[in-house]
C-alpha cells in the first residue's frame, strides 16, 4: 500500500483547488462516503456536506447510515458519538484532529471523578443523583454516565433528559455546560435557589454541605466561549431599534441573556423557528456566526431580517479548523486506500459511553 499524501502539500492548495479535488473524490468515493456537516462548520466546507444538521441529528443520521466512511466535519465529541453509535462498524475521520470544544474540555474524568467521590462525603450520589453530560464532552464521559445510571443530552432534547432523570433520581449533576443545565432546568419550574455552582477548581466544589443537600441540580462551571461574548445590552439596543423584533438565543447562553429573549433552543430549534416567519419580522439572533450569516443569506430574499447579537465576531474557532484544505486531504486519501485521522473509542470506554447515548436517543423517539 502506498504511503498516505501529506497535509503540508494541501495546506498550500488555494481554496478553488481543494473544491474541485473535493467534487472529484465525492464522486469517486459515491456511496462509500457520507460527508457529516455542523451547522457551524464554514461554507467552504458546509457546501460538501451530504447531510446537516445538529449533533442529535447527526449522530442519529451516523447510526443509520451504511456508508464505509463518515466524514464529520464538526469538532472531535461529534466523531466520537459517530464512532460509538455505529459500534465501529464504520470508519469515521475528522479532517482536522484540532477540532476541539474548549467547552468540552473544561470537564474531565478525573475531576469528575473527584466531584462523585466529594458528593458522596455528603449525600449518597449513587442513588440521589443522575449525572447528565450535554454531549458537548469526552467519551469517557459519557462512559462514566453509562456506568452510574446517567445519560447524555443536546441542546435539542435537554428537557426531555432532565425529566428522564428526574424520574429515577432527586438530583441532577450536569456537566460540563452550567448554562444549558441552568436555563433547561429554570424552564422546569427549578427555581435558581435550587441550583448550586460546581466550582471544579476548589475543594467540595466551593460548595457547602448544606448547599449540596439543598440542590436538585449540580450545575459545573463550564461554558462556551463563543456564546459567552453575547450581553443583555446587545438585546436592550435591539429592542430599541426594533421594538417589534424577535430575540432568539442558544441555551449555552448565560440565564440573563436567555431570559431576554423571546425564545431560546437548539441550532435546529432557531433555523426552524426564523424558516416559519413571516415576511417583516426582524431577528436578534444569539448562536455562532456562520449558521447566523447562512440564514441571514436565506432569509433575505424572503423579507425576513436576521442580525447577529454581537457587533463582534463570535466565529467558534475550533469549528474553524476544518478548512477546504484539510477535507480535500482525508478524501484524496481515501481514494488512494488510504485512512488518515481515523477517530477509534477503545471498546472498554464505547460499551459504557453508548449506553447513556442509547438511553438519550431512546428519550428523544
Ligand atoms: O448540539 C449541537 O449540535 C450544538 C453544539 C449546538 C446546537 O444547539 O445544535
Ligand atoms: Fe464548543 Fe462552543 Fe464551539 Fe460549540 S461553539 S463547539 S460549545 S466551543
């Protein structure tokens, strides 16, 4: 077998090159290829995308599809959800392996493990308390939601999750977004007295014993740097402008952000919502740039305004990563019989992982 073609020679291929070595692979590879696309993945590479979506939707789509290769263009959890729900029956490739979530990264297991053991200095977390992990988090994760009676959840479906896991137990860990498990579990009826911070960098989580019996969701610290740069003023400027306007937001947005807007949910949840209005209306919306842009561009020649929250670029620059360069070099590859970036879980973390995965998508038929 030959030797795989190298990432240098492509990283100086202008973009107009990668397109059409891309078109070319797509059509050689046919039905052997699925291309995976993130709503907020760049248009140089959305474009080649077979299908789009969230990561519910997609993970759901790798689960079904029977293609030999799944090429996710999205961030590093999503390959691992592609690997896992398809039992390794499929090779799965991330163009760029830098394509992390600096949200992801901020819980891992062995701070996680060290909160468990923490809580059960105080209460009894095995049988008080689900951990949920939004699905934006590490394999080994959702492996170990697997093992303690856990699940997962998305932005799509974290309601329907959290009230899964009421059901068994009084208590909640949500790791690793507090904002998504804060304005979920808000929307509940939980009121914020409820809710207690889990700071991982302090002991006990900085947290009261009291405190860790009074709440009925253990909120960790992290949150999405992207959607962190949008603010209440940005709306108040809005709404001045525009006094009959729409305010959509993303759940990773802070409480106060959300509780501003007029309505707030998934990637899938905010195309849908601004696909069904009427010629007019004018939008605020809060998620990532290049899906605001896309829709923007659409909804134009309907009549349809859409404005992105912040007068800076929020861009999630890790998303970024996958640039037409690095899609054009794992599909040559494939074509010369060669598999680069292959994203494999270890069996003994993917059997405990798809369990919380599988109770999620059971959660959502
Ligand atoms: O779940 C996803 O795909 C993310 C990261 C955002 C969303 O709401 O779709
Ligand atoms: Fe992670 Fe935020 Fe990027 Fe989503 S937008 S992939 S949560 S860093």
């Amino acid at each position: 077998m030959s030797a795989a073609l190298k990432i240098d020679r492509f990283n100086l291929l202008p973009d107009d090159e990668c397109e059409a070595r891309i078109v070319a692979a797509k059509r050689l590879l046919g039905r052997r290829l699925v291309i995976l696309g993130h709503h907020y993945q760049r248009d140089e590479v959305f474009r080649h995308a077979d299908f789009t979506g969230d990561s519910l939707k997609l993970s759901q789509l790798a689960a079904q599809t029977d293609a030999e290769f799944i090429v996710f263009c999205g961030v590093h959890f999503m390959a691992e959800v592609a690997d896992i729900v398809t039992g390794g029956r499929r090779t799965v490739i991330l163009p760029d392996l830098a394509a992390g979530c600096s949200m992801a990264d901020m819980a891992d297991l062995a701070k996680v493990r060290k909160c468990w053991k923490e809580l059960s200095e105080v209460i009894d977390p095995d049988e008080q308390v689900t951990p949920v992990t939004y699905i934006n988090s590490a394999a080994d994760l959702k492996a170990f939601c697997g093992e303690h009676g856990g699940i997962v959840c998305t932005s799509s479906n974290a309601r329907a999750v959290l009230e899964w896991a009421y059901g068994r137990r009084e208590k909640v860990l949500f790791f690793p977004d507090q904002h998504l498990g804060r304005n979920t579990a808000y929307r509940m009826g939980i009121p914020l007295e409820h809710m207690a911070l889990w700071d991982f960098t302090k002991p006990m989580g900085g947290l009261t014993p009291e405190r860790i019996r009074q709440a009925k969701i253990i909120l960790w610290k992290g949150f999405c740097s992207v959607h962190q740069m949008f603010h209440p003023q940005h709306i108040h400027k809005f709404r001045r402008e525009h006094p009959q306007g729409k305010v959509i937001s993303h759940p990773e947005n802070d409480f106060e952000v959300c509780q501003l807007s007029d309505y707030v949910g998934s990637t899938e949840y905010i195309l849908r919502t601004v696909r069904a209005s009427e010629s007019g209306t004018h939008w605020l919306v809060g998620t990532e740039l290049n899906l605001v842009n896309r829709l923007k561009a659409e909804m134009a020649p309907k009549g349809v305004t859409v404005q992105f929250m912040s007068p800076m670029v929020c861009m999630c620059s890790t998303m970024f990563r996958t640039d037409p360069q690095h899609l054009a070099w794992t599909l040559d590859n494939l074509v010369a019989n060669q598999v680069v970036n292959q994203i494999r879980v270890p069996e003994a973390v993917a059997v405990p992982a798809r369990r919380a995965l599988d109770r999620m998508l059971e959660v959502v038929d």
